[in-house]
C-alpha cells in the first residue's frame, strides 16, 4: 500500500513538472505567434503582386502567367481580416487597389487605366487619364483618388481629382510645385516630393485649394528625396544622397517646412519611423534614435527591412528575398522591439513558410498552400 501512494506521489511530482516546463515554452516569446495578434492565411492564385490592407479588409493582386507567352493574368482577391476569402475577380489590367473604408475601392495603373468597384468586386465604371512618367495616385482624405496628371520634372502641377461615383476635378497648374509623389497631412491638405528640370529636389505643403504653405528645397548635390514618416504634428521625416559621396541623410522638417535635424549613414538603403518618443532607423544597422537623431540602441545589420509600429511596440521585419536573378537573395526575419529598445522576440522566416506581411493591428499574414 505504501509503495502505491510512493509511486502516485512520484506520478504527481512528475506531472507538475512536466506541466510547468510546457507552461514555460508555451509562453516564451515568438515573433508572430504569442506576441502577435494572430496568424491569417490567404489563398490566391499565380504569384502575389501586391498586399493592401483597409480598416475592414484585405486585398491581394496577383499575377499568373500564361503557358508559352510572356503575357500575365492578373487577379484581385478580397478577404476578411482572419483570412476568409470573400470573392475574387480578374481585372484585365495591373495595378494597385486603393480601398474606401465601406468596401467600394478605385483599381488604378500607372498607364492611366482606373477602375471604380463596388464592394464585391463588380465594376461601376472605368476610364483612361493621360498621366506622366512620374505620376503617382493618393486616396485623399476625402476618400478621392487624387493623381497629379503634369508631374516632375515640370516646374508646375496639376492635379485630377476622382470620386467613387465617377464625379471629376481639375486643379489649375500649380507653379513652382514639383511632384513625385504626394501625401496626406495630418494638419489638412497634402505634402508633396518631387525635382525640377535643373536636379533640384523640394518637398512642398498644399493646401485644400491647391495653394502652397511652403517649399523646401535641398542643398546642391542633395537629390532622390523620400518621405519615409509624418508625424501626427505635421514633423517630416525623410531621406535622400549626396552626389559624389556613399552618404544616405536622414533630415526632418517641422511643420512650416524649416529643416530641424540632421543626420548621416553609411548605408545604401535607409527608412525611417516615428515611434513614441523615438524614430527608428534602418541603415547599416537597425537603430532607435532619439528627438535629436542621437543612437539610443543599436542592433545588427538588417537587410531591406520594413518598419511597422504598434502602439505598444515596434517591428522591424522583412519577408525575405527569394526570386531567382534577385540581386540579392535572403531569408525573411521578424524581430519587435518594445519602447525601451528591448527585444521582445524574434524569428526567422523562410521561402516555404510563405509569409506575406504584418498588417496594420499585428496580424501576420501568410499564403495558404
């Protein structure tokens, strides 16, 4: 009898153990498992082109190739935020889903080709705008697909504006306004990038009416502008080279357009990101910096990452480079930090797992194979 209760003893004592070591491992920190918002996967066919993600849905554009031509298929599938795929459609054309937030989205390419769906993917109509070599689309803040028709390297803009029932404007040409690409503004209107004929890069502030707040303009030698954050003040973060140099400068600009800070990497590829009190950098090295643009934390080398911030965290990520002739080939990685620059957990991707990216809440997203 006493032998019975030893061996129900041990029994107990070997449970509890055991029971406290798969506590231990299930609760350690998995990029994209526990310390994410959940996994969804999304099923589509051909190869992904693009992923576009509203307040309610998600969007893939994919292309499938045809058998002995160089000709392409392309599809756009919708889905709900957990993956369930809602329908799918084949629009005849490439380019890029601009979603409104009640499901009716604009599908628009940079040859001018722009169709307005419904919210199951049926057209309501379609048209043809003549556009530049460097015109690019925005949903406006008004849910409006805005695309600078005369764009740089002209000294002036114009500006067609497009609603989802097919309703048109047209600015008058906006002198002295270069443009690339343009951008919402948290203090109303819009930030445009762009060069002038003789290589000189401005980023400018226009407002509602199509009036110019400000210019700023770069220094001589400063060229390949990109704004990588705007901070719900109105700071601007961007970056841009130096000719005849291998520096790549992070500069921000305050909300009147007057540069504040400044600071230089050795690096070929740089993004930038308001994060809390910090931004985050990713150069030669992924970085938090603070207000002045000082290193608060450093870690390792990251190739071609993406930022994305969550209130509570930051993730610096990619999803890997796989294709074959890429010219560089890697695989992904997830690595989130919290405010204080620890790391909170990390992980690795690879070409079979199929990760597409982190959406805006922290879901993680993958192709369903």
């Amino acid at each position: 009898m006493e032998g019975n209760e030893d061996m129900q003893s041990a029994k107990a004592s070997l449970f509890k153990k055991t029971l406290f070591l798969l506590l231990s491992v299930c609760l350690l920190p998995s990029c994209g498992e526990k310390e994410s918002k959940g996994k969804a996967y999304l099923s589509f066919r051909g190869e992904l082109y693009s992923f576009v993600e509203s307040e309610k849905y998600v969007y893939i554009v994919s292309r499938a190739q045809r058998k002995l031509t160089r000709d392409s298929t392309f599809y756009i599938s919708s889905y709900e935020k957990n993956g369930q795929k809602l329908w799918e459609i084949q629009p005849g054309f490439n380019g890029t889903v601009y979603p409104l937030k009640d499901g009716r989205f604009f599908y628009a390419a940079r040859n001018g080709q722009i169709s307005a769906c419904d919210s199951e993917g049926r057209v309501i109509w379609e048209k043809k705008l003549c556009l530049d070599t460097n015109s690019n689309y925005l949903l406006n803040a008004d849910e409006e697909l805005m695309v600078n028709t005369r764009s740089s390297p002209t000294d002036s803009t114009v500006y067609q504006t497009i609603g989802i029932d097919g309703t048109e404007s047209t600015s008058p040409p906006i002198s002295n306004l270069a443009t690339c690409f343009t951008y919402n503004y948290p203090l109303g209107g819009t930030i445009t990038e762009g060069f002038t004929a003789d290589h000189r890069w401005h980023i400018s502030r226009v407002n509602e009416d199509f009036s110019v707040e400000w210019t700023y303009t770069g220094e001589d030698g400063e060229w390949n502008f990109y704004i990588g954050d705007i901070s719900d003040d109105g700071r601007i973060l961007f970056t841009g080279t130096k000719t005849g140099t291998d520096e790549v400068f992070l500069k921000e600009l305050d909300a009147q357009g007057r540069e504040t800070k400044t600071a230089v990497f050795q690096s070929a590829h740089i993004s930038a990101a308001y994060f809390q009190d910090k931004i985050a950098v990713s150069a030669d090295k992924f970085q938090f910096l603070d207000a002045e643009l000082r290193v608060v934390s450093e870690f390792e080398a990251r190739s071609f990452s993406r930022l994305k911030t969550l209130d509570d965290s930051f993730f610096n990520y990619s999803p890997g480079s796989y294709e074959r002739g890429a010219a560089v080939l890697y695989d992904g990685y997830c690595r989130r930090y919290d405010n204080s620059g620890a790391l909170i957990s990390s992980s690795a991707f690879q070409k079979s797992d199929h990760f597409i990216e982190i959406g805006e809440t922290g879901i993680f997203y993958y192709r369903r194979v």
